[in-house]
C-alpha cells in the first residue's frame, strides 16, 4: 500500500467515525481492506448494540469475516481513527490481519505504542506491521470535539 492509500482509507474510515458520531457513539470507525476493496467496515456500537465488545475494529473484522467466508482475513489492512485497545489487537492477531494503520495514539488504553505496546512481545503466532499517525490530527480533531460537546450536554443536564 502507498502513502496515498493509506491516506484514501483512513479518510473512509473518518467517515465511519463521524457516522458513529452521529449515532452518539464515540467516533470510531474502521475498514478492512484487501486488494484495494473494502472487505468489511464498521464503527463504535457499543451503546447501541449494549455489547462492550463492538468497538469500530471489532465490528469491521466481524464484517469482513463473514463477507469473505472466513475468520482469517490474511492479506488485509485494517484502518482505524484510533489506536487500538488490548481487546481489538488481539481480535486482528486472530485474524491474521497483515498491517495496521490508525490515526490518533489513545494515552488511556492504547494498546499498540500508547500504553501497552502489544507488537513488541514477540509472543504472539502472528505478526502484524504497525503505521501509526495518518491523518492523526483529523482523527483527533473529531473526538476532541465529539467529547467537548458531550461535556457541554452533561453540564446543562442532558444526557
């Protein structure tokens, strides 16, 4: 993939983000890729679906996996406006996720250079190479403000 791939598909899944946005979910959103095709996407439901585990990544993985018959999804890159927590990269290490790219580090769970740096253990059957900071400040922008209007909300007694 190039720099201006990476780029394409962070931008569709900041569109995902801002769908979840719209959903009043934190915005999130991811796309698995695979031969410059969209193999799965998806975005933060957790409220929605009142399942902790459908975080954007898990969701686009989930996605993938039944459009290709498979819950290995070898070949792919998954784009995500977030840095992943511990739950999500273990999700891509079991599917066999090929490469990651994401946008904005997460210092309060971040799970691959953040907090935790769960590629450097070395213990894990699976590799998976790691981009970070494309289009970090647009992914950032979305949920510093996204949390600067849910602030406004609480303050006023709106939920």
């Amino acid at each position: 993939m190039s720099v201006t791939d990476d780029l394409i598909w962070m931008n569709h899944a900041l569109g995902l983000a801002r769908h979840a946005a719209a959903q009043n979910e934190v915005p999130v959103g991811a796309v698995v890729v695979r031969d410059a095709m969209v193999l799965g996407e998806g975005w933060n439901q957790p409220i929605a679906t009142h399942d902790p585990t459908a975080h954007a990544e898990v969701v686009a993985i989930r996605d993938a996996s039944h459009r290709a018959g498979n819950y290995r999804l070898p070949g792919t890159t998954l784009y995500v406006t977030l840095e992943p927590c511990a739950m999500c990269f273990g999700a891509m290490v079991h599917a066999r996720i090929e490469r990651l790219v994401f946008g904005a580090a997460d210092p309060k769970s971040g799970a691959v250079y953040s907090v935790i740096k769960l590629p450097e253990i070395g213990e894990f059957n699976h590799v998976i190479t790691c981009v970070e900071g494309v289009l970090a400040s647009e992914c950032g922008a979305l949920l510093t403000q996204f949390f600067k209007v849910r602030r406004g909300m609480m303050k006023a007694g709106k939920s």
